[in-house]
C-alpha cells in the first residue's frame, strides 16, 4: 500500500514541467514578437545565453564591410539621382518639367563618386569630344526611347555645335536598352558600327527616323541602318555585333545605369550632376555652364595653392641658403 501512495505523487511532477512549455511556443507564434522578447526570458533563466551577444562580432569576419560600404554609396547614389526622376511614360520624363539639381557657380566641380564614371578614353569610339574637356556629359539611353530621339533631334546638336566643338563639353554614350530584345539588338548593332568608327552616324540614322521607336530591330532593318551610317563591312558589322565584347560592353553600361537608380531614359550626369529626361535646352546649358564655371574655380584653386607652395618653399629656401652662404663668404 505505501508504495501506491508513492506513485500517485510523481504523476503530478511531470505536469508543472510541462507548464513552461507553453510560454516557450507562444513567443514563436509571433514572428515579429518573437525575436524582441526572446532574448529577454533567455537571458533571465539561463546564464548560458550570456555569450550568445559574442556572436555580434562575426558579421566583422565577413565580407560584409566592404561590401556593406559599397552598397550605401550606391544606394546612396540611386537616392540622389531617383529623385529628379520625374512622371510620364515609360519612355522618360515630361518634356519642361526641369528634373537637376541646381549647382551655385562656386560650389564644387560635381560629385566625386559621379564625375569618376567619366571614362575620358581618347579611343572610344561611343564618346566626341575632347578627351580633357572641362565637362563631361553622360548619357544613358535606349535606341527604341522616344523622348531619347527627341533629345538626339532637338537638343544634342545644339550642344555639340555650342559646347562641344569648342571644347568645352564632352559627349559620353552609354546603353542602356530597358524596352526588350528590339532594344537590345539595336544596342548590339550600336556597338558593332562603332568599332567600324560610324557610331555616331548610327546614332543619327535611328534617331532621325521616329518609325523607330520601339522598333523591334530585325536584322535586314540594322542593315539598312548600318548601310545608312556608313558602316562599309557588313559582316564583320554581323560578327561584332554577335560577339562577346559587345554584350560585355552593353551589360556594364546597363549596370552602371541600374547602380545609379535610374528608372528611365534618358537620363544624364553632367559633371556628376543629374538631369532626368529630354528636358528644355535651356536645362542642359544651365548645367553646363554651371558644371563649365565651377570647373574653371576649382582649377583656379589648385593653381593658387601650388603657386603659394612653390614661392614660399622657393623664398625661403633660396633666400636662407643664399644669405647663410654670404655670411659665410
């Protein structure tokens, strides 16, 4: 009989046990409560959670700051340019509705990670102007864009003959083909005339024609067009356009453009400065001559310190030397 009574009293043992159980599970039926108040009880009941913060330290090991670094300024960058992006369609942004950033003449020559993109390679063929120009102007732009063939028809030949052929202005081309395989091709077909030097003259066959625009760039249509730009060998025009270093060259273009947030085309940096859209011609030569004047500031600076650096080191060091050699004497 006594050991009777002695089992019935372990049978109520296990029950509490199973009581902080339940507690336990609720926590987890709540995902966003749950990580906040488990650390809490955790740390509370069990001295073991101590060394768990400990764990803080290994994202340090990773590879993560470097990375980490890099996406904030890129992130940073999208944030920058996204917000001149403006409404409209999908081509681009509403003609006369200004999308830049305003620069004072006295402010800083652009941005510094933004003026970097500037590739000022005296043998690219996607690129006129002079190499060593005061302003560089990016464009990011797709050949089946029609606010893309606005800009190239209404505006860029004003800039060249203004700015460029003076100059004082850099023109730097990059594709940026975001309506489909049609913009793709054209993009392709862009490259492969440039490495015949007829880039440009490309450039002005599609865009002179608004049939274009959102084409799909079939290939008799990239012949009549490279025939039309002057481009001489067509079948080399075919091998390059098909090859891999033009779809390495159109894949970084897209990439530098998708890292800069931009969402539509075209779009611009002068001097580090962004304009979204085929906007006025009077927004594109504000900037210029802001991104122009600013420019000429900085460079006026960089000769002012190294003349005071020059003279004052050439002062004293001659003067000194100089007299402790007469005294000498």
């Amino acid at each position: 009989m006594p050991s009777q009574r002695r089992s019935r009293p372990e049978n109520p043992e296990p029950q509490p046990k199973s009581g902080p159980k339940s507690p336990k599970s609720e926590p987890g039926s709540n995902p966003e409560s749950g990580p906040k108040s488990g650390p809490n009880p955790k740390s509370g009941t069990n001295p073991k959670s101590g060394p768990k913060p400990k764990s803080g330290p290994k994202p340090k090991s990773r590879k993560g700051p470097a990375i980490g670094a890099l996406i904030l300024v890129g992130a940073l960058l999208a944030g920058w340019l996204s917000q001149y992006a403006v409404g409209g369609d999908s081509d681009g942004s509403e003609a006369g509705n200004a999308t830049v950033q305003g620069r004072p003449d006295d402010g800083p020559a652009g941005d510094p990670a933004l003026l970097k993109l500037a590739r000022r390679d005296a043998d690219d063929p996607f690129a006129r102007g002079d190499k060593g120009a005061p302003v560089v102007m990016i464009e990011y732009a797709d050949f089946g864009c029609s606010f893309c063939g606005k800009f190239a028809r209404d505006t860029e030949p004003k800039l060249v003959k203004k700015y460029v052929d003076k100059g004082l202005l850099r023109l730097e081309w990059r594709n940026y083909p975001i309506f489909g395989k049609g913009s793709e091709r054209a993009a392709l077909a862009s490259y492969a005339a440039g490495q015949q030097g007829r880039f440009w003259e490309f450039y002005k066959a599609v865009y002179s024609d608004k049939a274009n625009e959102k084409n799909a760039f079939a290939d008799a249509h990239l012949h009549d067009l490279a025939e039309e730009a002057g481009v001489k060998d067509l079948d080399r025009f075919d091998r390059d356009r098909a090859g891999d270093a033009a779809g390495k060259l159109v894949a970084k273009d897209r990439e530098e453009a998708y890292g800069l947030g931009a969402s539509a085309t075209p779009a611009f940096l002068v001097n580090g400065e962004p304009i979204a859209g085929a906007q006025p011609d009077e927004v594109f030569t504000d900037a210029i001559e802001r991104a122009a004047a600013a420019a000429k500031k900085s460079d006026e600076g960089s000769e002012g310190k190294g003349d005071k650096g020059s003279e004052g080191k050439g002062d004293k060091g001659s003067e000194g030397k100089g007299d402790e050699a007469g005294g000498r004497g």
